[in-house]
C-alpha cells in the first residue's frame, strides 16, 4: 500500500472547511493507503500562542481528528513533537534548501509583510514540512490548495538532496482535492472558510450545536434576484450553500439545486443535513472527552509506529550526508 502523510496545525476547533475540504479524505484514504497524519505542534510555535493553549489546542485536534473517524488500528495518528526526527531531519534538509527559494513563498511573505522583526522559524516552516513528509517516505500528501507551493518546494528539496546524496528521499506529490471540496465563508462567501474572528457567523465548527448551526445557516449571504440555480461565478453564496448539502446528501449541486425554489426551504434543509452530517462526530468526540486517559494512550501508540519509521529514514539520510553513526 502505498504511503501516505499529512498534518494539520494544532488551531482549536475543526470547521466544516476543514472536515470536507480534508479530514473527510483522509479517513477515507485509511482503507486504501498506510496513512500517516500528524499534529504539527512544531509549526504552531511560529505563531504567537500560549504555551498552556497549544497543549490544550493540540490535545483537542487530535480528539476531533479521532472522533472526525480516524481509526487508530488502520492509521498512524500521532504528535509532531512526539517523534524526535522530524527536528533533526528539518536540519538535514535546511542544510539543503536556500534562502531564496524560501523568500519565494507566498505565505512567509504575507505573514512576515510590514514586520519588524521576523523569526527564523517562521521562515524555515516550509523546511520543517518537507522534514514530515520524507521521514515518512510519503509518495502523496493531501493537502488544501494554499498548500501547493509548500509541497513543490518540499518535492525541489527532496530531489535535490537526492541528486547530491544518492536515492535516499522519496520525492513526495501533492494531493489536491477538486474545487468542490472547498467550502466557502458563509458570510463572505467568496473566500475560503476559516477559523477566522472577524466572521464567526461564517464559520460552521465541527463541535457546533445544532441551533448554531441552523442560525448560521439561516444567516447565510445569499443573493436577491430568488432564483435557485447553481452558479459559483454570480450567485456564490447560494452554490456554497448548494454544495454544502449535495455533499452532505451525496448528491451534485445541479441536483440539488432543481429541487428546491426557496431560498429558505434549501436554508432549512442544509442546516438539517450539517447536523446529521456531524451528529456522529460530535458523539465520538463526546465520548472521547470522557476518557482523556485513553486517547493520550492512543497517541503514545501513534507516536511508537510513527517513530519506528522515522528512525529507519533519518539513520539513512545521517548516513547518506556523512553524520558518523553513534554506537
Ligand atoms: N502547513 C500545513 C498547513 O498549514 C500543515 C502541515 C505541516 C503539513 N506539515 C505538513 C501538511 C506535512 C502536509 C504535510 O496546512
């Protein structure tokens, strides 16, 4: 079966976005790859964020994760920091990238724009990634489109550690999902939903009561001239909605959408089949709550099969670039 890796930031509360956009094909590569997914605690550190916050933030993705349906027994969930070599390897390959295939990125330079004074770790991030992705020898990682130019770099340096080092990295390929799996802000529905402060109404969180649910579904931005039709370019709020529940019913939005000749009664029927959607999830991760002790013991097993892996990798690409094997 061939590998799999990808990770989320330790952010909080999971939304829809990242349910359909993401985890929901990542439990659905469980049952066709050996997967591997991770909690990049490491990354979360280039933000701005409380220390007694990122163990609770990390603690509560990888319990929506598991209860989002993440199985254990068929994947390695497991805590970036847990695994020593993801450090060590993110040196070996900053010792092969360069700054300015670096300065090139997109997202070091929105972050660190109009900034005084920048950290390191913000801009070696991408290198840190690329480290996740061949300590595991992961042929494909699904990730969202905003993630594509951190897979090419991450596929550059693999591949030019190999051409200096010898055939030791697995050259990774990004995994891009369909632009029907991007879900939209439901207040600015033309930009992607995010757990965003300045649109909590947008925002539909894995863990949100069913009236939270049908209030912001009802709130929606939607258009004025009433006619229920799919049409992304000129009416983007009624075809998020469209898309919201065709995915959530298995249906096409054209589909959908010739069923339906109020806005209203489509509101009202999305909202219904989010909750249903997330009914299990939420009572998964009710459960899980309930036993802390059991999901720490879920990730310490993760983090045993995940090191086994990484060890054998790094011990390589040691080797491969001259470091004098201990003993
Ligand atoms: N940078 C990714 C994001 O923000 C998260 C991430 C870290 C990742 N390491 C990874 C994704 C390795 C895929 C593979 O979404």
């Amino acid at each position: 079966m061939s590998r799999v890796l990808s990770g989320i930031q330790p952010s909080g509360d999971l939304h829809l976005g990242n349910y359909l956009g993401a985890i929901r094909n990542w439990v659905e590569d469980q049952g066709s790859h050996d997967a591997f997914y991770c909690v990049v605690d490491l990354h979360a550190l280039t933000l701005d964020i409380d220390p007694a916050e990122l163990r609770i933030r990390t603690q509560d993705t990888a319990l929506d994760l598991l209860a989002a349906g993440l199985d254990p027994d068929r994947c390695t969930l497991f805590v970036q920091s847990h695994v020593v070599q993801h450090t060590q390897m993110a040196w070996l390959l900053e010792c092969t990238a360069t700054m300015g295939e670096l300065r090139r990125m997109t997202q070091f330079k929105d972050k660190s724009e109009g900034k005084e004074s920048v950290r390191v770790g913000l801009f070696t991030y991408p290198v840190l990634q690329a480290a996740d992705i061949v300590l595991y020898d992961a042929e494909r990682v699904p990730v969202g489109d905003d993630q594509r130019q951190h897979l090419e770099l991450a596929r550059e340096i693999a591949i030019r550690f190999n051409h200096r080092f010898g055939d030791v990295l697995v050259v990774p390929e990004a995994a891009i999902p369909k632009a029907g799996a991007r879900v939209m802000d439901l207040q600015h529905p033309e930009r992607k939903m995010s757990k965003s402060v300045s649109s909590p109404l947008g925002t539909v969180l894995m863990m949100d009561e069913p009236d939270q649910i049908t209030r912001k579904v009802k709130k929606a931005v939607t258009d004025t001239d009433g006619e229920v039709r799919f049409d992304r370019e000129s009416k983007p709020g009624l075809a998020n909605l469209l898309e919201l529940l065709a995915v959530s019913t298995d249906r096409t939005p054209d589909q959908v959408a010739s069923s339906y000749e109020r806005y209203g009664d489509l509101k009202a029927d999305t909202a219904e089949a989010l909750i249903e959607l997330l009914r299990p999830v939420q009572a998964r991760r009710a459960e899980l709550a309930a036993d802390p002790g059991a999901a720490a013991a879920l990730l310490a097993r993760g983090a045993e099969k995940a090191s086994e892996v990484a060890e054998v990798t790094y011990a390589r690409a040691a080797e491969a670039v001259g470091l004098l094997a201990p003993r």
